[in-house]
C-alpha cells in the first residue's frame, strides 16, 4: 500500500531519509519542519526552499524546544479543528484539518520517507488552507459586515496579494538561468 501511495517500490530497505535516527529526534525535525519550511510559506507567501537536503534542514536534537512546541502545536490545532468541525460542520475548521490531514502521510511520521519535504508534497494540503481562506475572507467581506470591517480585509488582501507577487518575483529569480538555479541550491 505505501509503494502504492507514494512510491519507493526501487529504493532498497533503509534508503529513507531518517534511516537510523531515533524517533525522539525524528518527531521535533518534524515539528520544525511543518512549522518553518511549510506552514509560515504557505501562508505568508514566501519563496519555498528548492533544497530538502540533510544540509538545508538538519536533523533536531531531541531536545529541541521549537521543534516540540511545533508538533505539539500541530496536534493540538487539529483536535480543536475536529472538534469544531464536529460541532459547527465549519467549512474553515474543515480547510484547516483538511490542510494537516494531508500532510500526515508525507510527514515522515507515519512511514519513513526517501526525502524531508517538497514542494510537490504541499500541493494537496494546500487546498485545505485554500478553503479555510476562502471562508474567512468571505466571513469578512460579507454584505451584512460592517463596512470598516470589509475595508479593513480588503487592504489585508491588498498587502497579501502584493506580497504573494513579491515572493513570485523573488521565487522565480532563481529559475532565471541554470547557473541562478545552482547558486540558490548551493548557497
């Protein structure tokens, strides 16, 4: 079924990205990694790493503060969206767990991939963030809110939409020309 879902069927045993780390470190890296090199991207906007090496994205200590916090956090923020989905069947909560859902089967946590993350791996979780974006800004927008309210979301989504053309621009500086490309991935 994994060879199914998401390939490796040529990888022999052990060529998976954490082979041989204990899950005390697997499980905060994790963490860091949802929280710095997916969650902040896909909402800010900001250029997405083209590097998922071992030296882009270390493996954490086990102590790690931040990484823990992250992955405690995640935990938490997808009970209380189930719980608010269950009891309000609200199509923002659903995006929000729709958005941690999806990243469970290429986390690492679940079954030991051949690579930390990617940008093909964000696809599918981002629909879910879509949507829980969609409703709020709707929520915000919406006839019957005061008019300060759908001003002030409208200059939100101004500054959004400039910053999100920004980090394009900036995004696709590094596809410029192959020597661009190789000095974003070495530097």
């Amino acid at each position: 079924l994994r060879a199914l879902l998401i390939g490796g069927v040529a990888y022999p045993h052990g060529a998976h990205y954490f082979h041989g780390v204990p899950v005390e470190c697997v499980l905060p890296t994790m963490g860091r990694f949802l929280l710095l090199a997916y969650l902040f991207p896909c909402l800010l906007a900001f250029h997405r790493s083209s590097d998922y090496s071992f030296r882009s994205f270390p493996t954490s200590a086990s102590d790690d503060f931040l990484g823990w916090i992250a992955l405690a956090g995640a935990i938490a923020a997808g009970v209380a969206l189930f719980v608010r989905f269950l009891r309000a069947r609200s199509p923002a909560a659903l995006g929000g767990l729709w958005f941690l859902l999806a990243l469970l089967p290429v986390s690492n946590l679940l079954v030991r991939l051949l690579l930390i993350g990617a940008e093909r791996l964000l696809y599918a979780p981002s629909f879910g963030l879509a949507l829980a974006g969609g409703v709020l800004a709707a929520r915000l927008t919406a006839a019957d809110a005061p008019r300060l309210r759908r001003r002030l979301a409208a200059g939100i989504a101004v500054l959004y939409v400039a910053g999100s053309a920004l980090g394009l621009i900036e995004g696709c500086s590094g596809w410029r020309s192959e020597r661009a490309f190789y000095d974003g991935v070495l530097a």
